[in-house]
C-alpha cells in the first residue's frame, strides 16, 4: 500500500515538473517574441524616419556639392528599412501606428534643417545617426541576454547596421556639422525628439 501511495506521489510530482517545464519554455518563448517585435517595430520606424529625413534633405540640397554625400547615406538607409521590412514579415511583428506621423516629421526635420545649409543639415544627421548608434547598442545587450545563439543573424544585422549609422554620424561632422548655427542646441533639440519617438514606438 505505502509502495503504491509513493508511486501515485512520484508521478503526480513527474508530471507537475512537465507542467512547469512546458508553462516556463512557452512564457519564456512570448517574452522572446515580445522582444523580438518590440525591436524589428522600433527599427523599421526609426530606419523608414531616417530616410525621410535624407529626402527632406535632398529637396533642398540635392543640387549642390552636398547631394552625393546625402544621397549614399539614404540610400543605406533604404537598403536598412528593406530588411527590416523581410523581418517584420518573417516574425509577423506589426509596424509602428504613427508611420503616418514619422512620414511628415521625417522629411521637415530633413528639410527644415537643410535650410540652414549644408551644417545645419549635418549637424541633424550627427544628432539623428548618434541616438541610433546608442539605440541598437542597447538593442544588441538585450538579444545577448536573451539568446545570443538564437539571434546570431540578427545580432550580425544589427552590428552592421550599427556601424553604418556610426560612419554617418562621423560623415556628418567631417563635413562641417559643428559649424552649424546653436549647433549644440540644435542637435541636443533633435536628439530628444529621436528618444522621444523610440519611447513612443515602443509602445504603440
């Protein structure tokens, strides 16, 4: 009887620890994918605003000795919202509901910055391309603590993706971005704006 009451025991025991094991794998598979949805929302607004923003800029400076430089930084940009374009589609993650507002806000901020010249629009691009360095730094120590094995593809992506916005902001100052009027209130105004839209992307 005393061998058969232990038995019940162990079994019951065997199968909470299955129950536990199978609840722990699949809330830990939703954290992953609330994470993985939260960055792909996030990049894809933030790389979709940066390239409005280089045609903001191109509508006013496109016909000068600027317009390459601005050029092949939206055309990086392009290829970025591209691929986040395939990952949004690969893990089913919904977009960002104020691409409306990105779109408009993108392209003034382009534009208006331009028209203080050539450094004012370098200078937007420091500012713009310094918060989005620093964002996918984070972004990158949150998929290492998850998983870095899981998201080793992603993980490359995102560091090339990095470095590219990085070479921009460098591509910015080499070009007379500090000599741009209240440089250091423009570009600290425009940094907040960026922060501010990333926190509000995250959310809805």
């Amino acid at each position: 009887m005393a061998l058969q009451v232990t038995k019940r025991i162990c079994l019951r025991c065997s199968i909470w620890h299955i129950l536990v094991r199978n609840y722990s794998q699949r809330e830990k598979a939703e954290q992953t994918k609330a994470l993985l949805d939260k960055i792909i929302r996030i990049d894809h607004a933030g790389e979709f605003g940066a390239k409005r923003i280089y045609q903001g800029q191109l509508a006013v400076l496109g016909n000068t000795p600027s317009g390459p430089v601005i050029q092949q930084m939206q055309d990086e940009e392009q290829k970025h919202l591209l691929e986040f374009e395939r990952l949004m589609h690969q893990h089913r993650a919904r977009p960002t509901v104020l691409m409306p507002l990105w779109d408009i806000a993108g392209f003034a901020l382009g534009a208006g910055s331009a028209l203080l010249g050539k450094e004012g629009a370098m200078a937007c691009t420091v500012a713009v391309e310094s918060v989005i360095g620093e964002h996918y730094n984070d972004q990158i120590r949150e998929l290492m603590e998850d998983n870095p094995e899981q998201h080793k593809e992603l993980l490359k992506t995102l560091k090339e993706f990095r470095d590219d916005e990085l070479h921009h902001h460098d591509t910015g100052l080499e070009h007379d971005a500090e000599k741009a009027p209240f440089y250091k209130a423009l570009t600290e105004v425009i940094k907040a704006g960026c922060k501010g839209a990333i926190w509000i992307s995250e959310k809805i």
